[in-house]
C-alpha cells in the first residue's frame, strides 16, 4: 500500500519502502534505463520486486556515447535483467534537429511513444523513467512529455533525491554509484544550432579524447568552429603546461575546430541552459 502521508523529509527507508509498494502494485513494467544511476537503481529494484516481469529497455541513439552503451550491457548483464535494446534515431525527427529550447521534449515524447507502444505489445501495464525529486526542480521539458504521456517517474513520485539514490545505490554495492551525469551529446551544442550526424562525432570524440588525459568530468560545448572545455576547476591548471595546451589543441583542430578554448568557470552541469 502507497504511504499518502509521504514527504520530501520522510526517511530515505520510508522512501524505499513506498518505492517497492509501488512497483508492486503496477505488476508489470517497462523501464527506460539509460546506464546512469538512476535508471539502474530503478531497474534494480523493478527487478527485484518484478523479476521477469519488469523489461528494462536501453534506447541506442546516435547521440549517445558508445561507451554509455557499452556500459550498460555490461550492467545489464551483471544484474540479470530482462533486458533488450531499441534504436531511437533523433537525427530523423526535425524538431530535435532544428535544437530549439524544446529539444528535449519532443526527444522524450517520441522514445516514450516507443516504449509504450512495446508495452502494449507485451501487455504490459506500466512505463516508467528514471527521474529523482531533485529533477523536478530544474529546466527538463523532457518531463512534460513524460507526464503528457502517461509515463511514470517512481523515484520523483517517492520523493528519492539524488543524494538518496548515490546512497542506496553504493550500499548496494552498484559500480556506477558515483557516475557522473551523462546527458545525450546533443546538450553540448547551443540552443538554435542545427544537430547534425557529424558535430555529434566530432564532440564525442573530443570528449574521448579529453578524458584520456584524465578528466573524469568533462564537457565539449561546440560553439561552431569553437571548441569550449569544460573541466572541474582542479583540472584547469592541467591546461597551463606547454605541452598539454599544444597536444589538446592539435588532436581538436583535427576534429575540424579552429579555436580551442578554455572555460574558467569549469565544469557546470547544463551550462547552456544559462541563457534561458
């Protein structure tokens, strides 16, 4: 049974408790898992109470890193899912290329559409996605589209904060617990710029390519034939070496930029969402 009385400020076990009553009750589930944190202690805990009957589905896109991909399977396999794949190609759908303020919604709703048209097929009852409470505060028209459709959120409707979730995740002993957010390629590129196949590349290879140095968070913002890094503020000072400066510059401008630049502030999270 759903704990009505339940808060922000109810216990972490309160929370988990309220999560499991609620995967309980749906019986069967879709799960979109993306790899990161969130989406795995979901699909864990959809596989605990659920087994079989909870198929956590991995979108391949080519806005996805392949090393996202890649980790997943290897988590899926470790965790026993019931697991499968589908491809989600955002690049034919040309109101996620045009890349206005709205991208993100309209890349939601069409995977949504995707996976609730799988769990109709299956006869399944419920899809359900990864977001925390902490995201319900922030800029994501992706959850207007989740909500326009009928999908549902169990650790944001459970009050789970992300704080809760690297907790329980890490007590569980998951090896992503700490991972930093990896949100699609296509949030490295400004707002009215238009996506294509080949900035996308570009910019995850420059990320590849950054974090062989030794950024553990790292973004490649495309600017046009500007590359900006952002890195944490105790990785800019990498940058003034000589050597370093040349070697970053050299492997950017074979990507095809003509300006390299660092961003002082270092790394934010959503740092283009700063002109909104």
């Amino acid at each position: 049974m759903l704990n009505e009385s339940l808060t922000l400020k109810s216990s972490t076990a309160a929370k988990f408790a309220n999560l499991e009553n609620m995967l309980q009750e749906m019986e069967t589930c879709v799960v979109a898992f993306s790899g990161g944190i969130d989406s795995t202690l979901l699909s864990v805990m959809a596989h605990k109470i659920l087994g079989d009957r909870a198929l956590i589905i991995f979108a391949a896109s080519p806005v996805v890193p392949r090393e996202e991909l890649e980790a997943a399977r290897r988590l899926a396999g470790i965790l026993k899912f019931n697991y499968t794949e589908i491809e989600h190609n955002q690049l034919n759908m040309p109101d996620f290329v045009c890349n206005n303020k709205d991208r993100c919604y309209h890349c939601k709703l069409d995977l949504h559409k995707q996976l609730n048209a799988i769990a109709v097929t299956r006869g399944i009852k419920w899809v359900c996605e990864g977001s925390n409470h902490d995201d319900l505060s922030d800029y994501r028209p992706g959850l207007k589209a989740v909500s326009e459709i009928g999908v549902r959120s169990p650790l944001a409707e459970s009050f789970i904060t992300k704080q809760e979730i690297r907790k329980v995740a890490k007590e569980k002993g998951l090896d992503n617990w700490a991972k930093p957010a990896s949100p699609c390629l296509s949030s490295r590129i400004p707002y009215g710029t238009p996506i294509t196949l080949e900035t996308i590349i570009n910019i995850e290879k420059g990320e590849i390519y950054l974090r062989s140095l030794g950024m553990k968070q790292v973004r490649l913002r495309h600017h046009g034939d500007v590359a900006r890094i952002e890195v944490e503020e105790c990785d800019i000072p990498f940058f003034l070496d000589i050597d370093n400066r040349n070697k970053t510059v050299k492997a950017l401008k074979k990507l095809g930029y003509k300006y390299i630049a660092i961003d002082l502030q270092g790394f934010r999270s959503g740092s283009l969402n700063e002109v909104l």
